[in-house]
C-alpha cells in the first residue's frame, strides 16, 4: 500500500487541472456525455470508428475553455455545450490524422486508429469526424459562429500543413514558429473563448479580450508540449524525447539554439538536426538545456501567459472569470519548472 | 497526318459534354477561374500545393449542375459560382484522400499528390481543401444552404469509410452498394442541383425534384465508373482492368455476378474475389461479362438514368432543363455500349 502515498506528478496535474475546473466540473460530465453521443449520429458502419477516436482520457481543454467564456459571460447554454463538442471533435479529427503523419502507435496510452485499422481507414476517420463536426456547427443560429468555426478549423488545416512542409528547414524563423503555432493549436483555443463570449452576446471588447486570452493560452500550451517533448521525463511522458526533432520539427527551443550559436556552432548544429540519428538528438537536446535555450522558452511561453491574463481585466469578475485566471497559473506552474 | 482523322473516343466524349454544357460553357470557364484563385486564399506555404490539387483535367460534372439548376430555376447568379465552386474543392478533397488510400501514383495522367510529396503533405492537403470549402460555405447569407453542405460532405465521407470497411466483404448487398455510392458519389451530385434551386428559392417540388435528379445522376454515374473498371478498354482508360476487385471494392456487376451464381459457383468465385491475383480478377471479369453482369449493372444505371429524366418534367422548360437532360443522355451513350 506503500505506493499510494507516493506523489505522482500525473495524477497532481489532473487534480490540479480538476480544482481549477470546479465551476463547470459537472458540465463537463455533461459535456463528455454529448461527446459520446456524437458517435450514435453517425451510420452504424462508422459509429464504432468514431466512438473509439473520441473516447479518451483527453484533459476536454478546448471544451472547458468554450464553458467558461460562456460562464464569464453570461449563461452557460445549450448553445456553449453545442460548441464544447465542436471543438472537440475538429481537436479529435487532427489527431487521428497526426497519428498517421507521425505513424504513431499509441496515444495515451491506447492504440491510435492507424494502428488499429490502418491508414485507409484512418484518414476517413479523420475526415469523418472533421465533416460531422462542420455540419453541427451550421446548425447555429447566429450563422458567425459557424463561420468563425470554419475558418478556425482552416487555419489548423493550414497550420499543420505547414509545419510538415518545413521540417527539416533550417531557415524557419522564430516569427515562422510563432504563426504555425497560433493556426495549427491556438485558433482552436481562440475559437472556443471568442465563440464562448460571442453566443452570449458580450460585449465586442469583451470578446476580442477572450479570443487573445484563447490565442496566447494556445500557444503557450504548445511551447509547453514543445519543451516537454525535449526536456521532459522520459518515464513520465512514455515516450523517447527529441521526438519533434526527429521528425523535423524545429521548435522554439532548438530555434534559439539556433540563433543564440556562433556561426560555427550553429553549423554544427544544423548538421546534427539534418542527420539526427538517436546520439544527435540526445546531444542537441543537452546543447538546447546547456545554452538556455529551453529556459529561453519557458520564459517565452510565461510571457505568453501573463499577457493572457492580462486579458481578463477586460472580463467582468465571476467564478469562471476566475476559473480562466486559474488555468492560466495552472499551465504556469506546469511550465515553470522547465525554465529553471 | 491519317491518324487525325480517327475517331479518339476520349475526344469524342469531352466534345459530346462540351456540346451538351453549351448554355454554361462560358460560365464554366469563370468556375474554372474562380476555382484557381481559391489557391491565392491560402497562406502562401499551402498555395503550391492548392493549386496543384484543384488545376485539373476533369470534368467539372458537379459545377456544372450547379449551374444548370441555377439557370434552370432562374438567373445563374454569385452564389451559383459559389457553390460550384465548393463542390469542386470538396470533391478535390476527397480525391486526394482517395489517392492516398488507393496508392495511386496518377490521375488524369499527372502524378497525385501523394506521388509528389508523399502522404503526409496529402493527408493534409486533402483536409485543407475540405476545411476551406466548407469555410466558403459558411459565407451564404442563407444559412440552410451551409447546413446542407455540411450534411453532403459528412455522406461522403461517411461513404467512403463504409466502403473502405467493407472491403473484401461476401456479405455485402446490392442494397449496401446503393447507400454506398449514393453516400460517397450521389451526395455531392445531390447537392449541387438542390442548392442550384434553392438559391433561386424555386418552390418546393422543384428543389426536391432536381436534388433527386442529381442523386440519381450521380448513382448512375459511379455505377459507370465501376462498369468501366471492370469491362473498359485497358488502353483508353491506360490503367488495368479490375482495380477495384484487386482493392476488394465489391462493385455492383460483382454483386450481380455472386448474386446470380449457383452456390456452388458463388463459392469459387467468393475464393477467386479474396485470393484476388491477377489471374483471378481476370477470370472474374471474364464471368461478369459472361453471365450478363456487367449487362445488368447497365441496365441498372440506365434505370436510374431514366428516374433522374423524368425529375425533370416538374422544372420549367428552358435551354438549361434541356442541358441537363442531355447530360443524362450522354450518360446512358456512354454506358450503353456496355451493356451490348
């Protein structure tokens, strides 16, 4: 019994995320609930696909995020639990098709789709879900939220395209990574803040201060997923670090790596990236922790953070306001480590 | 120079659609223009690849009713190019996919996507296309409109997965093929005609009327593409015979085939249909065209050919309602030969 008095860092960080939550825990049961039900909506040949793709132990961000800009705002209506599941299922549509560009075999724990049935089936997955979360958002009235929804979802289109098209390419900028980031994880995050706000009618300031809270929250929550995939516990995360860099992926870290090295170095460097067998990785990660480059974006990511909050003042003060202000910290307390 | 004097079928053909689109040709050509500037909406790292996807050789089947319903119902109007425009990018998609799924390397002679820069860049590509197309859709001040294409792009995707499952399945029903292709190839056919009419808010029956023409259309005409994969000339469509039996697709001559065989038979062929090599597919065709399968799936597409016709009787009479029974017409020349 020894082993349940242990602190695990996994099972803390939900029930931070849990605590942060409070306010809308039970619609989020709701919310979950709705989820599930999206899959009967489809044909019976499909509805097994879809369940097992949305099912998961996903942290439901992006659906608490479009809750509590409800919440802040106003009411938390049938319409703000429609969105929760839109934005849910156009996250749930790219990951099966990332499982496949990445051919991965596992998510959280679980076989990924390809894995289970192969690519063919997998992209039509994806495509499946991303149709059917189109179709329920025409089904708003105000047909803005629709459209937003729309042009969000093609940014995160764009976004991962891309991302793929310039791994390997020494000559992304810093600006270059910031804009990938922002269409392909925050326009998500934007959306479903800025939709939260707009189904209840607030104010326009009111909602451009949600949208950037959603924005910065988003790309700082991806420079997270960035560092960690670098610097992160290999036993915790269960999986080999340095994995973006193996496939390409030049991420904040390594891109001031890039710019913080002399000439010489950064040729060396770039060497390492382009060849990037395991013992390159391994030393390029050490090279990103030694030159303060992974600091360097920890810090990037808190500044990110601290200008969402600063968004809120905007927001008139209620337990979701609050709520919002607390997962800022709780992706802050998260991160911080990292930098020091 | 004997040889410009032979008849060139392919030729032949594109000159009898041109002949029967006369009313739109000059429309088609503002289509084909508007199609090709949708790639300059996108960021400039995904514009290369957007074009590439959308310049093609093909036949702008579903622009063009679009059209031919916008006039028949009253003026071809901005929203008719509208909307045939997001027909296309939504079929574009789905063939970008497809190549990905099917492995092809070419399409109308050009190298796919998926041969150029691999499956990951298509796999995206393909949802870029989706994605901006139904954002486009999002921007008719008729928000039935948006819904309604949402609802077609989720069948055909819903389609194409069901499809893709059932590969290689002895179980599969002539019913179970109809739902498919009316999902995966109807839907879109569909969809084109009702909303042609409804932007022209023409009364009920006539909406109702051209949305069954096109679905009937549309079923006909993938019952065409199957028979010509089985019972075309190898040369002319410059690829083998019988891919889809290769795939496992279970097309409608196949299901006559089984379905008309003697259990003894019907057990061979189901052995030839999983064992699947060469010799077998050939044998297969062989015994489609043998036993008057193939002759039948001609019948049944010249049926549904004739259902489509007679739709047209509830629309006004104009050279655009005379387009569109042509368009049939020349369907059912182009199948009929088969079925002799």
């Amino acid at each position: 019994m020894q082993s349940s008095t242990k602190t695990d860092p996994a099972t803390d960080k939900a029930a931070a995320l849990k605590a942060t939550l409070e306010p809308i825990n039970a619609q989020l049961y709701s919310v979950e609930e709705r989820i599930r039900q999206q899959a009967r909506a489809f044909d019976p040949g499909v509805e097994g696909y879809v369940a097992y793709a949305i099912e998961s132990n996903g942290k439901r961000l992006r659906p608490a995020l479009a809750l509590l800009a409800g919440g802040a705002t106003g009411e938390i209506g049938p319409n703000h639990f429609e969105l929760a599941v839109v934005v849910e299922l156009i996250h749930a549509a790219t990951l099966v098709h990332d499982d496949i560009l990445d051919g991965a075999e596992k998510r959280r724990g679980q076989p990924t789709a390809n894995a289970k049935w192969g690519n063919a089936i997998s992209v039509l997955l994806g495509d499946c879900l991303f149709a059917h979360a189109l179709k329920i958002s025409t089904g708003f009235q105000n047909g803005e939220v629709s459209r937003r929804i729309a042009h969000a979802a093609a940014d995160v289109c764009s976004g991962e395209i891309i991302q793929t098209q310039r791994r390997f390419d020494l000559k992304l900028s810093v600006p270059d990574y910031y804009k990938i980031i922002e269409m392909k994880t925050a326009a998500l995050f934007g959306v479903a803040t800025e939709l939260g706000a707009l189904l209840n009618e607030a104010p326009p300031e009111v909602i451009t201060a949600l949208k950037t809270f959603g924005l910065r929250l988003g790309s700082a929550y991806q420079i997270y997923d960035d560092v960690v995939d670098l610097a992160g516990d290999e036993a915790k995360a269960g999986k080999t670090l340095g994995s973006d860099l193996r496939k390409g992926k030049l991420t904040l870290p390594i891109l001031y790596l890039l710019q913080q090295s002399d000439p010489e170095d950064r040729q060396r460097i770039s060497q390492q990236i382009l060849e990037g067998d395991d013992a390159d990785v391994s030393l390029l990660v050490q090279a990103a922790l030694d030159a303060g480059a992974v600091r360097n974006a920890v810090a990037t990511a808190r500044k990110l953070l601290r200008e969402a909050s600063a968004q809120i003042a905007v927001v008139p003060a209620n337990k979701y306001r609050d709520s919002l202000g607390m997962l800022v910290q709780t992706l802050d307390d998260m991160i911080a480590p990292f930098g020091a």
